[in-house]
C-alpha cells in the first residue's frame, strides 16, 4: 500500500529573520532545564521568550550554558543576578540551581546580540540574549 501525500497548507508561513542588535527586550524565563551536553558534561537550557518590544512578541532566545566551564558560568552568573537572586549567595562552592518552577515565567531584560551564521553553513544569522539585567531596566524602547 503505498504512503498518502501529506499537504500542508504553507501560505501563511513566517520565516524570522533575527531580532535586530542591540534592541532591548523584555522577556521571561519559558525553559530552564537541567541535563548533559553532546560531550557528557552537566548543562543547563535557557529559552527566553520575548514579552516586548511587541514586533518581537513571542521570539525566542536560547541558550546552553555549560556547568563545568568557568567562563560559561559567569553567563549564568549574570542571569542568575538579573533575576534577582544575592550574588553572596550564588558565588558559593555548592550553589543549588533553582527548579524550573522557581524561574519559569520570571521576567528580565536582555540585550539582543547578532551572531553570524558560519561560512557554509545551511542556518542563517542568530540573536542571542546578552547583558541580562532586571526587568526594571526595560523602558520600552527597542533599539
């Protein structure tokens, strides 16, 4: 028996291009997810959804920040401190990652970054999420 065709009705399909550099956005925690990278190391995922401004409601940031890496850490370091947590109690030897549920949903401000696509590559330019800081810090203004 031979497999039916699957359509899709593909007239309404949006293609992002990335979030313009340096625009301020709100966003707010949407992922925060323990687990191990593709060379065994202990990794957090961080998806940062766009609240505002409002032309780039609902995009995404991400972001794997390795455990075992310093300078990695300090990625998390700073998002940890825009979201509101006491660097004297992060900056210890033991510090426990808080649970999905204790972030999820909590809102910081991030500064969009662009990260050129490599020479080759089938992806295109990417924004990233850089400078977390309160969500204070938002006025509304994009770039």
């Amino acid at each position: 028996m031979a497999n039916k065709p699957v359509t899709v009705d593909m007239s309404g399909a949006k293609s992002f291009e990335p979030v313009p550099d340096r625009t301020k956005c709100l966003v707010a925690v949407s992922k925060w997810e323990v687990g191990t990278s593709q060379s065994g190391n202990p990794k957090l995922h961080v998806e940062l959804t766009v609240l505002e401004p409002e032309k780039y409601a609902s995009r995404k940031f991400f972001d794997d920040i390795n455990l075992d890496n310093d300078n990695t850490k300090g990625r998390l370091m700073d998002l940890l401190l825009a979201l509101g947590y006491e660097e004297k109690k992060v900056r210890v030897a033991n510090f426990a990652l808080p649970e999905e549920d204790a972030v999820e949903g909590q809102q910081l401000c991030v500064t969009s970054r662009i990260v050129k696509a490599k020479e080759g590559s089938e992806f295109g330019d990417k924004s990233v999420a850089s400078k977390p800081r309160a969500a204070e810090f938002y006025k509304g203004e994009g770039a």
